[in-house]
C-alpha cells in the first residue's frame, strides 16, 4: 500500500488564495504548481526550482516593480530564474514568518495582469462600486 504524500501547506494556502479567484485553476508538475486563468499564468508555486533551496510564490508585476520589490527588501523578494527578466517576482515562504496579505495582494495584482478582459470585466460588475463620503473640513477663522 501506498502512503499518501502529504501537500506542502504553504501550497495549500496559496491554492487557497488563488483558487478563491474567478475562473483559476492549478496545476501541479511534481513539488511544483502554477495557477492559471484564461490559460495563462498569474502565479507559480516553486520549491527548490533548479536546486536553488528556496521555496516561493512567483507573480507578475508591472514594468520595474519586479526589481524594486526585490531591491527593497532582498531577504523575502528576489528576481526567480528565466521569468524575473520579463516582469516576474518570488515571495520566499520558506523563511518562517509569511505574511500572507501580502501574498494574497501580489496574486491579486498579478492576477488583474493576466486574467482576459472578458473575466475582468465580469468581475468589475460584481464588485460594489465605493462612492467616499464627503469629509466636513473644520473652517479656518476669519
């Protein structure tokens, strides 16, 4: 009998994260995973990519913030082999405390990059638009 292989549970919660998105799916490709919408990528899981010992969430950012992301703090977010050239980023998950807002927040953005128009728009429908209240500005005397 087999024994079951227990899923890493930083996967777990990142598939939770990213499955809670619109029309997402995941695919696995043995420790690891990527998250697709449309067919193409918005995240991948990867442990020990390339016998780097890291383990990571890579998302797709905009034109630079990749690098300054890493830049800004090099300990957690770094530039992942082949995809940091072309706009991609890693959250390491494998240096004890995660903070997973921040990763719930970068595939968030990555997915608005990727997702088709068609999903996004759907989307924006279902979202409640936030009209901001009037602020009352204490008057200056005279």
């Amino acid at each position: 009998m087999r024994a079951l292989i227990q899923e890493d549970r930083r996967l777990r919660k990142l598939t939770e994260i990213c499955l809670a998105l619109p029309e997402s799916e995941r695919t696995l490709c043995g420790d690891h995973a990527d998250f697709r919408v449309g067919g193409k990528v918005f995240a991948y899981f990867l442990k020990n990519h390339r016998g780097d010992g890291i383990v990571s969430v890579c998302c797709k950012s905009g034109l630079g913030e990749n690098v300054d992301r890493a830049s800004r703090d090099p300990r957690r977010c770094y530039l992942p082999a082949y995809i940091g050239a072309r706009g991609w980023f890693g959250i390491r998950l494998d240096l004890g405390n995660i903070d997973w807002y921040d990763v719930q927040s970068s595939v968030a953005q990555s997915y608005e990059r990727i997702a088709p128009r068609s999903i996004l728009a759907r989307l924006a429908e279902q979202r409640p638009i936030l009209i901001p209240r009037p602020v009352a500005l204490p008057r200056r005397p005279l």
